[in-house]
C-alpha cells in the first residue's frame, strides 16, 4: 500500500488543450499531512506511517486525544490515517507530505461520502416504473408494490428494494485521471466528476490496479519539435523539352 492524501471538494471547472478540445475536471485543494508516528517491523511487526489532517481546535478534543497529540509534540489534526509502507527511513516526525507525493502518477482512486437525498420513494431511489396512473389504482401511483409472500416463508428478505435512506454513503471511484497539479496552491485537477457536495473531504490514493490506456494529453497534445534542422533539398526543374515551331504561313 503506497501514500494517500486528503482534500476538499472545491467544486468543477474546464480545462484547455493546444489541441482545441476541453475536458470538465473537478478541482480538490490538497490538506497537507503531518507525520505523526511511525511503525517498524522491529518494534510494531510492520513498517507503516501515521499521518495527521486538517487542523482542530484544541477545545474541540477529547481527554484521551489531548494527551496523544501532547505525547507527540504535534498540533491536533482532525483526521488521522495510517498507511503501509516498504521503507520508513525517508519519513521523520514532524515531516510534511503534499502533493509531491503524485509527482509521476498519472491515475488515482478517489473515495468521498455522496450527497445525502434524505428519505426517498423506490422511483427515485432505485428508478422504478410505479404502479398505473389511470383508474384502479388508488393513492398508490408511486408505490413499489408487493414487498413479501404469505405464511411460507411468511418474511420480507434482506435485501429488498425499498424505500429508505439515499445517499450520505462513501462510493470510491477508480482510476481517475489527473489532468494538472498546482503545488504551489496544493490544488489538484482530476478529469470528470467525484461524488458529493462543494467543502466535502475527498480521500486520494494511487490507483491500486494497473492502467495501460493512454492519457488525454497523450491523445490529444500537439507534439512540439524543437531545435528541429530542416535540411534544404534541391529539387532539379526538368529539362524543357525544345518544341519545334512550325513558320505560320505568310497572309497574302
């Protein structure tokens, strides 16, 4: 398991090739991660990182969490994730990690918590058709239906399609592409869109499966050659065939 990091939504916007086209992109500020911990295979078992996000307020904690941070020497982070790495000699304490960390990275998984629709009907929830709409049917137009059988087996099963809460669940999507990256301003652009709403925390990873497609700037970037010598060809003009002229006779 390599490195993640953790942002916020800022929302989406388009991006310009040289080529002409553009490509919607969602825009995710990048929370730098403080390395809070660090485990060893000698002393833990296995070597991982403990990595500490967005700041909190210190009123904000718990007993136990104060005296944590405190035991650290770290200001209090808000989320607190661990991950597993092969070596743990580059890391140190205190360290800050950021977007250098997608330096060569060209795909991503992205997890984020949907936008919550509250409590909702089987039509909009799982896009059922609804009972009749003309006569026959009373008050029932939206409802989904028989739920179960009789005495055998005489139960709803687990499972079943019905109304109840939508969205507000975490939904990972896979292989992202990132089509631009601003250290500077830790902003990271990431084609197409991510699930939930403006301000939500956005959890990024390397993209665990291998991807062998081709990038959008490797399809659509005009390659530029530079310092290119174009070699002056000589083109010989052909021979000009003589053509013999015949005398026009002389008019009387």
């Amino acid at each position: 398991m390599s490195l993640g990091l953790i942002g916020k939504k800022i929302g989406m916007t388009r991006e310009f090739f040289d080529s002409g086209i553009s490509i919607p992109v969602t825009v995710v500020k990048i929370e730098k991660g403080r390395v809070i911990d660090i485990y060893t295979k000698e002393k833990n078992g296995y070597s991982a990182i403990k990595l500490g996000f967005m700041k909190i307020k210190n009123s904000k904690l718990t007993n136990q969490m104060k005296g944590f941070f405190a035991k650290k020497n770290t200001e209090p982070k808000r989320i607190i994730k661990e991950y597993r790495v092969e070596k743990t000699d580059e890391f140190k304490t205190g360290n800050e990690i950021g977007l250098e960390v997608f330096k060569n990275v060209k795909f991503v998984d992205v997890k984020s918590k949907t936008i919550g629709k509250g409590f909702a009907g089987v039509m909009k929830r799982y896009n059922f058709s609804g009972l009749r709409a003309t006569h026959g049917v009373s008050v029932s137009h939206r409802s989904h239906g028989s739920t179960g059988q009789r005495q055998d087996p005489g139960k709803v099963f687990k499972g079943k399609k019905m109304a109840g809460h939508m969205g507000a669940k975490y939904r990972t999507l896979l292989n992202l592409e990132i089509i631009k990256s601003d250290i500077d301003n830790n902003l990271i652009y990431l084609k197409g869109s991510i699930p939930g709403s403006k301000n939500s925390t956005v959890y990024i990873r390397k993209s665990t499966k291998i991807v062998n497609r081709k990038t959008t700037l490797e399809k659509y970037s005009k390659p530029i050659n530079q310092d290119v010598k174009k070699e002056k060809t000589t083109t010989k003009k052909p021979e000009e065939k003589k053509s013999e002229t015949k005398e026009k006779p002389k008019k009387k």
